[in-house]
C-alpha cells in the first residue's frame, strides 16, 4: 500500500514530502526550503532508475535531485505526518513545474 507523509527538518528549515512503498521505500520525494516553499528537489526512483539506465544521471540529479535511499523504518530524528495522496500530488505538480522552470531559465 502506498502512504504519503510529511516531515520538517528544523535544521536546514526544509519540508520533505514522500510517497513511499509497501516497504516503506521512497518512490517519489519533494524538498522545499522554507520560508516560501522554494523548491531544491522533486525525484521520482522510476525516473531515477531510468536516467541511470540511459546513461542522463548527471542531467536528472541536476534538475530534480535524488530519492532517500534507506526504508522510512531506518530513518531517525523524524515526525512524519501523514498525507493523502491528493495533498501529495498538488505538491508534487508545483516543485516539479518549479524546477522545471528553472531550468528553462537557466543559461545554454
């Protein structure tokens, strides 16, 4: 089943957002710097794997950062709250317009 959560890192003032597996593995991952949600990643494994596989690591991890690696259950000085998967999905849909924005933006 897949589950959605939420957790804020005081330290470095940024929110992480997960879907994760079964498993608790992270399938998709946001981080927005707060104050004003600026966006430093939204990765997705699948496409992750992907880029790896065709050899355009490089170029993903540059736009959309990576996925945590370790099961949500190995993780420490967390407190994930729970999300629907809509909450998830608008979040989503923003940081990766964002980062894709930027992108655009950025000089050839």
């Amino acid at each position: 089943m897949t589950r959605w959560v939420r957790c804020f890192w005081d330290e470095e003032a940024v929110c992480f957002y997960f879907e994760l597996d079964t498993d608790g593995y992270v399938i998709r991952q946001v981080e927005l710097q707060e104050p004003g949600s600026k966006a430093l990643a939204a990765a997705s494994l699948a496409e992750w794997q992907e880029a790896e596989r065709d050899g355009r690591l490089a170029e993903y991890e540059s736009v959309y950062g990576l996925t945590a690696e370790p099961p949500i259950s190995e993780w420490e000085g967390h407190d994930p709250q729970w999300l629907a998967a809509n909450e998830f999905d608008i979040v989503w849909s923003a940081a990766r317009r964002q980062l894709q924005d930027r992108q655009r933006r950025l000089p050839s």
